[in-house]
C-alpha cells in the first residue's frame, strides 16, 4: 500500500507541474485536481488497485461512488475530466501503455440559470462601498474594487491581482489575464474609471509614504496587501463583500463576487448586447458556456413580440350596434 500511495503522489505531482508550467493553470484549478486525484488515488488503494494498473471498469466503478455520494454532475464531470488527463500525462510519459479514461463520457453539465443581481441592489451595494471602511484609504480602495468588477464581470481571482501597470494612463480598457494565462480587453464605464483614477492617487500616495518610512519595495499590484501573494486576498475580497452586502440592506447570502458577475452579463445582455460581445468580456473559450444567459434573450424576444406584433395585441371588443328603429 504504502508503494501504491508514493506511485501516486508521484504521478500527480509530475501531472500538476506538467499543467502549471505547459498550460500556465491556475493556482485554484491546480488546487482542484489534486483533490479530485487523490481521491481517487485512494478509493483505488481501497480496493487493492493502483494508477497504474487500474482499467476502464476501476473508474467506471469509482464515478459510480461518486454518483452514489450525491456529488454533483459538475463535480463529477470535474474529477472525470482530471482522471482523463492524468491518464493522457502518465501515457505521454511512458508510464502507462493506455488511457483507461479515454473512451468514458462525463455525466454532462446541469443547464442551471444562474442567480444575478437587480440593478437596484447592484446600485444599493455601490452606494455602500462609498461609506464602508475605516479610513479613507479604504473607502476609495472599496469603492473601486466595486465598481471593477460590476464594470468588467471579472472573475475575483483577476480582480484582485490586477497589476498597477495596467490601471496608469486612465484607460478606457483594461487588459486581464484570465484562466489558461488567455489575456482580454475589457472596457472601463466612467464610474469605474473615476473610482480607479481616485483609488490610484491614494494608493501612490500610501506607497511612497511607506517606502520612505520603512524603505519597502513598491507592489506590483493595483490592491497590494502584506500577505504571501502581495495582493488582496480572494477570502478578504469575500467578507468585505458581505459588510457592503449588509450596509446596503441587501441579504448577503445573495451577494457573492459570481453573481455580480452574472449582474454584469445579465445587465448587458438586457440592454441589448450581443452574446458573442458577452463570450468575450467574461473570457469564456466556448460559447456554450455563455449560453446560460439565453433566457434573458429568450424574456426580450418575447416581450418584443407581445408589444410590436399586431396579433399579439389584446382584441379591441365588439361595438354595440345602434338601434336604430
């Protein structure tokens, strides 16, 4: 057993830096996969199986566990997906003479609509970060944290480790680094390019007096913070949401960083965008993905029908015919 599990967290190890270097993965889908692996590692080690000489029926008989624990068919679509690239790693490399998981098909993705936010509680919540923080650093820093992302649809991970590069100049469009490392530009409203330009002036500001007093490095970081990343964190961009959320007077169990995301799409579309337009500011690499959002098209098309088609109209009633005796 203990040969079974130091093969895998070979293999795995080698599959996560292979991914981190060959397809500059990100730190949370890297994060993802060694969890999926692992499990799967030892659910095999259970059964007195191994990667390496597991076949097509081990991982049939594992999705089936997984089904069976109530995971959901992303999660399950997910650890399939994982399994089939390691496979895939472990045959380039030699190790293996097959992939066991190449003929399997994934359990499919749940067409769930996605919950957004109205533009009224998207309005309450910017209002909110204005006043929310101790000083005034903060409130600037808040406010333009709120405005990005209700602007651009970032994903937070590229909110929060914008660099500062890219803010200089006050831009009309600021380029991201999204999933895979795929770089897109995404225009800035002129709120958000107001609470940027305000938020940039403090924030030098900050950094010069912090360099002089305690000869610090400049941050290479738009919202720089002392932790190992250099950059705000995912988790303190999260409960700062939640204040704003209560602040507002909106339930902060509807406010999260994706629905604002979903806003964002939600609220363009409505206004008459184009899905190709939304495909390519949320940086999704397949079209399918962005159309979840159809159902917004769906409601428009429809209420453009019931107002301008004539047979749509209600039937004015019958006129009474005069007597005329």
């Amino acid at each position: 057993m203990a040969t079974d599990a130091a093969l895998a967290g070979r293999w795995i190890s080698a599959f996560l830096e292979g991914q981190a270097a060959e397809r500059d993965a990100a730190r949370n889908t890297l994060l993802a996969y060694g969890r999926d692996l692992k499990d799967f590692a030892d659910w095999l080690s259970a059964h007195g199986l191994a990667l390496d000489t597991a076949d097509q029926a081990a991982v049939e008989d594992y999705l089936t566990r997984c089904d069976a624990e109530g995971l959901s068919r992303a999660t399950r679509a997910r650890r399939l997906s994982a399994i089939r690239q390691l496979y895939r790693f472990a045959y380039e490399e030699g190790w293996r003479p097959d992939n066991p998981a190449l003929r399997l098909s994934g359990p499919g993705r749940e067409r769930r609509l996605p919950k957004s936010l109205t533009r009224d509680q998207v309005n309450a919540l910017l209002a909110a970060a204005q006043a929310r923080g101790r000083t005034a650093v903060e409130r600037l820093r808040n406010l333009c944290l709120m405005e990005l992302l209700y602007a651009t649809g970032m994903r937070v991970s590229e909110l929060v480790s914008l660099p500062v590069q890219a803010a200089r100049g006050d831009p009309a469009m600021l380029m991201v680094k999204g999933k895979g490392g795929k770089e897109r530009l995404v225009p800035l409203s002129q709120p958000a390019r107001a609470a940027l330009a305000a938020w940039l002036a403090t924030r030098d500001a900050a950094e010069d007096e912090a360099r002089l007093a305690r000869r610090a490095a400049p941050s290479r970081f738009l919202f720089p913070a002392g932790g190992a990343d250099g950059h705000l964190s995912r988790q303190v961009f999260h409960r700062l949401l939640k204040e704003i959320a209560i602040a507002a007077g909106v339930s902060p169990a509807e406010v999260t960083p994706h629905r604002l995301r979903h806003a964002f799409a939600t609220h363009l579309l409505e206004g008459g965008a184009d899905l190709r337009v939304i495909q390519t500011l949320l940086g999704h690499a397949d079209i399918a993905t962005t159309e979840i959002y159809t159902h917004v098209l769906d409601e428009r098309l429809k209420a453009l029908v019931l107002d301008h088609h004539p047979l749509a109209r209600s039937p004015a009633p019958p006129r009474r015919r005069k007597d005329t005796d």
